[in-house]
C-alpha cells in the first residue's frame, strides 16, 4: 500500500480564512445547504431528503457535484448532518458505496470582532476506483482549491451582506 501523504492518498486537510462578520451570520450560510452551489466550486446542488428540510443533525440530503479535468466528472452523493451547533460548528458526512466516506467540516473562532472560519475534510473511507481516479486528477489540490474558493464566497457573502446593513 502506498504512503499516506496528501498528495496521493488522501486523508485530511483544512483550510481558513478571516472574515469580518459575526459566527452566527456565517453559519447560517454555511448551513443553509441548497445554497451550497453559490459557494463551493464543486457542489451544483443540496436537496433535504427524507423529509428532512433544515441543518440539523441527522437531516439527510443529497449533493450533486461536478469536478475533476474540465469539470467534466460529474457525481451525486448521500448525506447526514453530524453537527449542527449553530455559529461554532456545522459538519456532515457523505455516502460512498452505503458506507460514511468524508467528514465536512466547518468551524466558527471568534477573533478579535472578527471570524476564522476552518473548512476541512477526513476521509474516512473512498473505494479503490476512487483511489485510482485521485492519482492522476490530483485530488488534493482539488480539495484545497475548492475550500480556499468556498470560503472566499462565503468571506464575500457575509461581509457584503454586514455592510450592506442587511441580510442577504
């Protein structure tokens, strides 16, 4: 079995950035999942399922996403809200094969009058194929793009919603 570094096997990874709003108004985004789309460069579309219709733990949903060479790769997943505790943490896990894959996770730090937000990811468990497929499209630069892209949206959103004096 290969090394468990980042670059060929992936495991997990994080990335932050600063944002000039209150933790409650950037969860709130964050866990608003049909707008997942307008953030995250990867992700189309959230739809709750099983009756399932807002961030709490144990909603389910399903995420159709695009990704890969050209975006040409294309790819649904199952889900479950982990954690939903509101401007600290919200976290779900998707499905790969009827088995918990990648933990997402998002978390709130108060700084100053200001916000860190830390998106990550743990993979918990992909199939082989996937391993495969993640060699040649360099998976995890992927993954750290599409968080660094993620939170910048988010960034954007919140603060312009804050200085716009309302919500968006």
């Amino acid at each position: 079995m290969p090394p468990k570094n980042q670059r060929w096997w992936l495991t997990e990874d994080s990335e932050s950035v600063l944002v000039d709003a209150p933790a409650e108004r950037i969860y709130d985004l964050v866990a608003d999942m049909p707008r997942m789309g307008e953030w995250s460069p990867e992700c189309l579309r959230v739809e709750w399922t099983d009756g399932s219709d807002g961030p709490v733990a144990d909603a389910t949903f399903v995420g159709h996403n695009r990704g890969g060479p050209m975006g040409l790769m294309k790819w649904s997943r199952h889900g479950r809200v982990v954690t939903a505790d509101r401007a600290r943490e919200f976290a779900f896990v998707t499905e790969e094969g009827g088995r918990e894959s990648t933990v997402w996770r998002y978390r709130f730090e108060p700084d100053g009058d200001s916000t860190r937000v830390t998106e990550s990811y743990e993979v918990r468990w992909i199939p082989t194929w996937a391993r495969i497929v993640d060699v040649p499209t360099n998976r995890h630069r992927e993954l750290i793009e599409a968080m660094r892209h993620t939170l910048q949206q988010l960034k954007t959103a919140a603060e312009t919603s804050i200085s716009a004096g309302g919500e968006s």
